[in-house]
C-alpha cells in the first residue's frame, strides 16, 4: 500500500491516519423517551455534555494524533473560545477542516453544492421520509451548508422539524468498512438508519476525496426475487453494519453475525471478498442475537498484535470450567442459539471451512500466525474478568476500544475494572485532560507513547451504547 493513498487499511492497529468522524449535532438533543429505542437509543442523553464535556477531547486527541497543525499552538485560543464551539462545528467558517480528521457533514454539504446532486438527494431523502413534494421544493432552495444539517438533525433551520433526527450518525463505523482499498457499504438492519445509508452512499460516490475508488465501493444486494417471497424473510435479509467488519490482517477478514448484520449479507461479503483479492481467509463469527451484544467490536477489539481485550463469557474458561461442579458445568454450557460459532473459511479450499471452538483460539491464531508474533497472546478482560462488572462494563463499552496505533487505545473512564486489568497487564493509564495537556506543552508527542489506554469522560457518550471503536471509520492506516 503507496503511503500516499487517500484510503487504505489492512489492519485494526496500524498508525491511524484518516479517519471519518462526526461530531454530535442537534439531533441527539432530540431525542425522546418514547422514539429512544426505535432510534436505537437506550436512554436520552445530555447534548451540551456529549459535546463539551466528552466528544470535544475525543476530536482533541485525533487532531494531535493525525494533524497536529491544526491544533498544537493554538488549544489555550480554542478552549477560549469554548463557550460558542465554533471549531467544532462543521457548519461555521471557524471549523477545524482537517483533511485527515474528515467530518461528515461536510463532506456532506460539499457535493450538495452540485445543484443537480442536491436535487436528487432532496428527492431520495424525501421518498424515504414520505414528505411532500412542496417540502422536497423547499429543501431544494436551503443553502448546501444548511441543508447538509437538516439532511442529519431533522429540522429547518426555523428549528421545525421536517423528519427525525438520525442521532446514530456518531457511529461512523456502521456506515461502512474500508478493506484494503476498497469501500463496503452498509445495509442497515434498522430502519432509523435508512437515511444514514442514504446519505453515505451519496457522499462516497460523488466527493472529490473518494473520487478515484469510485469502482471499488461494494455495496450488497437483496436475495433475488425476494420480495416473492412469503412473509418478512427476516432469517434471508441482507443487512451489514460497519461493527461487524475486522481487517485484522492484509489477508483475514473478520465477519460478525449477530443482531445487525445477517448471514446472507456474511455470504455476499466472503465471495466478493475472496474474487476481488481482498482477503485469503475469512472468519465468520456467530454471536449471540442480543442487543447486550449487537455487534463482534462489542465483545473484543484489538490492542496492540499480541493483545486483544474481550469480554470472558465467551472465552474457553467461561464454557468448558474445568474445576467446576459437574452439575454446574452442563447447566453453565450455553443454549445453542447463545453460544458463540465461529467458521473460517479459506479461498483455496472454500468448501472445507475450519470451525474454532472459541474467541481466545481465532484471536491467539491471529496474533501467531496471521501478524507473525512471537510474544505471547494476552487477553484483557471486560471487568477483569469479575461479575458482575463484566456484564456492566461491557454494557459500556469496555471491549469496544479504538486504537490510535499499536497499544494506544482510546477507552471510556467509568470500566474501572477494565482499567485495572490494563494495568495489571503493564499498561500506563492516563486520562484524557492530562494527556492533551502534555501534548500541547511538548512533554511528549504522540511519537513517543506506547502500551497506554487514555480514559475519554464518558458519562453521556457510553447511554448511546457505543464505543470509539464504533465512533471512527478509519481510512487509512499505516501497514503493521
């Protein structure tokens, strides 16, 4: 992979070098107890602590990581400039407009200013809201800037709203997965998230900065004849969500089947996967459909090639437990519809797939066979391994880390427990304040940091029940 690429990963711990991001907006302010969980919320949340209290060190962080010259110098400016967040804002001439921190609503009323584009967007948007003709006229008259927010908060810029708020937008991983060079497309299993696909095809297929892989967006397609099929056909639908999606390495895909994306969409991506080159061996990784689970980057990420950090009901111990009661062993071992199954499958022998018993097996195979490591796998686990802090740190989003590089990971400050296993694994924890503070001040660069998990504030962020794992698309990676 050229270092000059504009989009390119081949794995989940290579240096961080794009990334597509969108900063919370109105329409998480916007949400009501009665829609919170048709739109995929389990609770409402605070808007003005989600910004400035949590998300406004999360983009900190990514600036002096990725581009620092739009920052380093200039914090103490900024954050007196807090109480008006222009800087932050995409919308406003002031917007920090980093080509390497890529915002998505700009990119997004980037191609409104094509007229044509804007016409067909207001169109499409209106069809799926089912809004009347005279409202798609008017969309069509909003300036590309103002109309880039309605698109994603729901309101006019009177504050009306026209249609709902599409507040999962935070979770840039969702939309789509880069593979190598290539773009896959979501298909989202929720209809809250209809727009969102909308709109993101929309922006991959007609901006400037993905206009020349535009023959490598891979988008999936309904089983055929479908919809002569009798009944919803929930068990044939082809959805996929970004957070079922791992590039662990140049040449393993990782596919998760759980309550977001389906089998048959996992069918569809091993074959492209395996007739464009993307990958020589694909993992299928069947988990439980629950929305304690919702997607594989919920129960593991990655951290450094070595080092995997996982929740521990779906580690070897947790099934087989050898030094219990026998009685309760049988009774412990999972229903088959909540056990975990994993299928690999290898391009040069596609119908003879090899099945993994557990978690710890697929990931110490990776970190052995597939990155070349000659250290030992380790595992973190969500709640150090403790009930039932397991549970309700993986609830919050323990397991669901974004790493910046290899072994420095972004994770939320309230998995006290999960903390403590970092430690006791050799890592250095610092909060977020500190570290950009040190970072503004040159005691150190991110150059310099290694084996460290920064605790982001995370009060608000962790009730929308993602991670930064699910809050970051990466575009680009350096290779490992």
């Amino acid at each position: 992979m050229k270092t000059d690429q504009k989009i390119g990963v081949t794995s989940e711990i290579g240096k961080l070098k794009r990334v597509l991001v969108h900063t919370p907006d109105s329409g998480l302010g916007k949400v009501v107890p009665s829609k919170a969980q048709d739109w995929l919320f389990e609770d409402i949340v605070h808007l003005e602590t989600i910004r400035r209290g949590e998300y406004d060190y999360y983009t900190k962080l990514l600036l002096y990581f990725l581009d620092p010259e739009k920052i380093k110098g200039k914090l103490q400016d900024i954050d007196a400039r807090q109480s008006n967040r222009n800087f932050y804002k995409p919308d406003h001439k002031d917007f920090f407009q980093s080509d390497k921190v890529v915002e998505l609503q700009k990119l997004l009323s980037d191609i409104l200013q094509d007229n044509t584009l804007k016409a067909r967007l207001a169109a499409s948007v209106c069809a799926i809201e089912d809004c009347s003709y005279l409202l798609q006229k008017k969309l069509q008259e909003i300036d590309a800037t103002q109309l880039a927010k309605v698109f994603i908060t729901g309101s006019l810029p009177d504050k009306t709203m026209i249609f709902p708020p599409i507040p999962n937008f935070i979770f840039t991983r969702d939309i789509g997965i880069v593979i190598k060079d290539y773009i896959l497309l979501n298909k989202p299993a929720k209809t809250a998230r209809i727009r969102e696909a909308l709109l993101t095809k929309y922006i991959f297929f007609n901006h400037p900065l993905f206009s020349a892989y535009h023959n490598n967006i891979i988008e999936l397609t309904e089983v055929d004849r479908h919809f002569l099929m009798p009944g919803d056909n929930e068990d044939r639908r082809v959805t996929l969500e970004g957070g079922d999606v791992m590039v662990v390495s140049k040449n393993h895909l990782l596919i998760g089947v759980s309550e977001r994306t389906s089998m048959e969409a996992a069918y569809q991506v091993i074959n492209i996967a395996f007739n464009k080159g993307l990958s020589d061996k694909v993992s299928v990784i069947r988990i439980p459909r629950k929305r304690d689970y919702m997607h594989i980057d919920t129960i593991f990420t990655q951290v450094k090639k070595n080092v995997w950090v996982m929740l521990g009901n779906f580690s070897k111990t947790a099934i087989h437990q050898e030094n219990a009661d026998p009685v309760q062993r049988i009774l412990n071992t999972p229903r088959k519809e909540d056990a975990l199954q994993i299928i690999q499958f290898h391009q040069n022998n596609i119908s003879t797939p090899t099945y993994i018993d557990n978690l710890e097996d697929l990931l110490n195979d990776i970190s052995t066979n597939d990155l070349q490591c000659r250290e030992e796998t380790k595992f973190i686990y969500s709640g150090n391994n403790e009930f039932p802090f397991d549970a309700r740190e993986q609830w919050t989003d323990s397991c669901n880390l974004l790493a910046l590089k290899e072994g420095v990971v972004l994770g939320y400050d309230r998995n006290n427990k999960t903390t403590e296993a970092f430690i006791a694994q050799g890592f250095t924890v610092i909060n977020a304040r500190d570290i950009i503070d040190q970072l503004e001040e040159g005691s150190i660069d991110p150059a310099s940091i290694q084996n460290t998990l920064i605790l982001m504030p995370s009060a608000e962020l962790s009730r929308a029940r993602g991670g930064f794992h699910c809050m970051s698309m990466p575009l680009l990676r350096d290779e490992i």
